[in-house]
C-alpha cells in the first residue's frame, strides 16, 4: 500500500553555478524545491573543497528555503555551532565522529534537525544504536566529493532496511538518500522508502526545473 508522505525535493547547489549562488538557490525555490541541500567538503574527509559558514550565511540572507547542511568534514564537532547557526538541519558522517549520540543530542538542543550520514562501504547496522536520536539518516549512493556521479545500486537495499528498522523499532527518522538521483533513479529510491530526495545535477542541468521536480514530488514512498 502506497504512503500518502510526499517526498521532500532538496536540490542540491553543489551542482550550481557558483558564481550565481543566489539566484540558484533562487531557482531551486521557485520551481518547487522544498529543502536546499549545502554540501560542506573540507578537502580531507573527501577529496574535494566546497564552502563554509560565511558562504551559507550571506545565502541564508538572500534565501527563505529550509537549509539542509550536509557536512562532509572531519571532527564536525569542532565547528558545528558556526553550522547551526545558518541552518535549519545539520547532518554529520558517522565515520568523521566519535560522540555520534553527543552531537546528535547538541544539534536537537539547539532546536535544528540532527542528521547523520554514511558511506556505501559502511553498513546500516553500524548506525543502530544512534537510529533513535537521529530525525534524518542520509544514505551516501555514490562515493561522497563529487556531483555528476551515478547511483550505486546496492543503494536501494541500504534505504529498505532503514524502512525496516524504523517501522520494527517504531523510530521518527527520514530517510535521506544523495547521489545519482535523476528521472530514473528516483522511482526506485522513493519505491525502497525514502523519504527525502536530494537531487543535483539532474535538477540543475534540466530543460525544464519545475517540471522536473513536479515529478519527483509527485512520487509516494513506499514503506
């Protein structure tokens, strides 16, 4: 039986023009995106380099979207007050933290939405302990540094057994999956349960946005 939950559209402005940031970000709400996704990269837990919290804040003035940081960083906690500060749900990786339930624990108290992510080499059930405290758990579909890449399709046994675990264990979390979404990709990953589609160069670099968007929200996850 199909679930009445819309799927959250998050386009991700790691695939946008950089030089046009808020106009973007611009872009992606008037054609319909509900969230947009900020990929912080630091050049050592992925080997890429994106932005920090100047970057985002001066977007947050120009932009009334709900803001999605996603930080692929090493030792988050050492900045995560900076991020909570110019975001409205800060997501973690589990392999570039010890304290997962501590910070988890920090990023609710401060009032925003706690994320944590992980790698396609790391397995569902080396999260478990912390699936209670998170309200979203973001699962990686490509190797994470890089837009453009395609959808790893192991991906989508990874996102059902998230299903699982949270309709067994009665636990609140959405599931949020990022890399390789695109016309094709979104069918199977709303069919496997996900609840929130982070979409990037699919978006960006389609004839038609909002039309785009319309059918990815028009999707229905399926628990």
């Amino acid at each position: 039986m199909e679930s009445q939950n819309p799927i959250v559209a998050a386009p991700s402005i790691l695939a946008a023009d950089f030089a046009f940031l808020a106009d973007e970000a611009a872009k992606a709400q008037s054609s319909g995106g509900d969230w947009l996704h900020l990929d912080v990269m630091d050049g050592h837990f992925v080997p890429n380099l994106t932005f920090g919290p100047p970057l985002i804040e001066s977007l947050r003035k120009r932009s009334s979207m709900f803001f999605d940081v996603h930080l692929m960083i090493e030792r988050p906690a050492d900045l995560i007050d900076e991020y909570l500060a110019v975001s409205d749900a800060v997501t973690f990786h589990w392999e570039a933290e010890v304290h997962h339930h501590r910070l988890l624990q920090h990023i609710r108290g401060k009032g925003k939405l706690a994320g944590i992510a992980f790698v396609p080499s790391t397995p569902v059930e080396a999260l478990a302990a912390v699936l209670p405290y998170a309200d979203i758990v973001l699962v990686m579909s490509v190797n994470p540094g890089f837009g453009g890449q395609s959808y790893i399709e192991a991906s989508s046994d990874r996102i059902r057994r998230l299903a699982e675990l949270r309709e067994t264990h009665g636990w609140n979390y959405k599931i949020s999956v990022d890399g390789g979404i695109n016309s094709t990709t979104m069918v199977e990953v709303a069919g496997a349960g996900a609840d929130i589609l982070v979409t990037g160069s699919a978006f960006f670099g389609a004839s038609d946005p909002a039309g785009y968007l319309r059918q990815l929200k028009n999707l229905r996850r399926i628990p």
